[in-house]
C-alpha cells in the first residue's frame, strides 16, 4: 500500500502546480504542500453526500483579533475558500479554538467535537503553545499519537499543523523537537501534515510577507491567513485526489 501511495504522490506532485492557490503570493509556497496521505472520510463525504463539515482546532494563533478578525482567519477563509472551489458541495468549518491551550488541552474537546459536530475532518493545530510551557516534547507526541487514533476512530480524517513562524520569536523557542514529534505522528498514523513554519519563514525569506508588520496590522495579518486557507484547501484536495486514485488502482 505504501508503495501504490508513493507513486500516487509522484503523479499529484507533477500535476498539482497548474491547481496552486490562486494568489500569487500564497503560490510561492505551493512546493512546500502537498498530500503525502490520502483523506478517504473527506473523498467519501464528497462522493456519497455532497457535504463537508471540518473542524479547526488550535491556540491563539488560529484566530485574529479586531473588527471582523473571525471572518478573516484561516478556519473562515478555508470555508470560503472551499466553497468556491466546490459549489455543489455543501461545506462547513467550525471552529474550536481558544488561546494559550496545549494539544494535550485541545485533546480533551476531541470526544465533544466528535459527537457534537460530527466532522469528516479535523485540522489540529498546535505547537506554540507546548513549545512556551517546555511541555516534554515526547509527552506532546504521544498526545498527538493518541488523539489521532482517538479523531480517526471517530469517523474523522485529520491533517496536522505546525506552529507559526516569526522572525522574534524563532531563537527564543525551542521548537524543533515539537515540529519533529508532529512530523514523525504524521508518517506513522499516515496523516497529512501542513507544514506551516516552513510555508511562513520561506515568505519571510523571499520577502513576500514581512512579518514584523504583521504581528502590528490586520490587513496583512489577513493576507497570511488567507494563504494558508488556500494552501490547506490545496492539501484537502490533493488529499481527495490520491484517495480517489488509491481505489481506483486497487479495484
């Protein structure tokens, strides 16, 4: 299985460039995205329903603050963004998110999420905060490993996402082991994992977003947010598509 998968990798990756995200800016990262899992809750809900129901959950930086911020964090703009990529797909994104919490925090909600909102996918978020609170890094893969295998036992797809990245805050935190923990849960539950440090300091490096200012204003906060929502609704979708070709090479 793993070996059909890799090879479905390869063909997304060589079609994927021509279904960036649509901003130019947000494309530059589009390399750095890709589904190296497939989703088949998501696929089948699109097939056999018509309808997605997501949820979002993270800390802080999944919101942003001010007037209309709601509207213009990445949970909305991926259900905007989704929307209108699929019309005839009845999607939804709820949002369970609140600042300064742990993942092992954010676990606790997962058994709730699950009966309550029923989603087909769950997009977790974490890191940050585990990083701030020196919260043992094998403590927090486990718990990462766990609530996977909780989500999926659920009826859930899950794609992991790392923690921001900021040119302040980069050197005062110890983030490796956090972002080596997701990634290694990734490969063993065979999850999607947006890798969302990566996309945000290759922005910074190349000069497409500056950070600094971002942190200070809205709109080009908004800007980022808008990004990722593209970005993450291209891993959604590359996620659908090598699910789709899995069954396909297996019938």
């Amino acid at each position: 299985m793993r070996e059909v998968t890799a090879i479905l990798v390869a063909v997304l990756t060589c079609v994927g460039v021509a279904h960036a995200a649509e901003s130019a800016d947000c494309a530059v990262a589009s390399p750095l995205v890709h589904a190296d899992y497939p989703l088949p809750r998501v696929a089948a809900a699109l097939d056999r329903e018509r309808r997605l129901t997501i949820a979002v959950v993270g800390a802080g930086s999944s919101t942003l603050g001010g007037a209309g911020g709601a509207a213009l964090a990445y949970p909305a703009r991926l259900e905007a963004v989704l929307a209108q990529r699929w019309p005839d797909i009845a999607t939804r994104v709820v949002v369970g998110v609140r600042p300064g919490r742990t993942g092992a925090e954010m676990a606790e909600t997962f058994g709730k999420i699950l009966t309550d909102e029923k989603p087909t996918l769950v997009v977790w978020q974490s890191g940050t905060v585990d990083a701030i609170k020196d919260v043992d890094p094998e403590d927090y893969r486990l718990t990462l490993d766990e609530g996977v295998e909780q989500l999926q036992a659920g009826g859930a797809d899950v794609v992991l996402m790392n923690m921001q990245y900021s040119p302040r805050t980069e050197s005062m935190i110890a983030i490796n082991a956090y972002a080596d923990g997701m990634r290694m849960v990734s490969q063993q539950r065979e999850v999607p994992l947006l890798d969302r440090f990566a996309i945000m300091k290759q922005w910074s490096e190349l000069g497409v977003f500056d950070f600094f200012v971002a942190t200070r204003k809205l709109e080009p906060a908004a800007r980022i947010h808008d990004c990722i929502a593209q970005l993450l609704a291209d891993l959604v979708r590359d996620g659908v598509k090598l699910s789709r070709a899995q069954q396909k090479a297996n019938k």
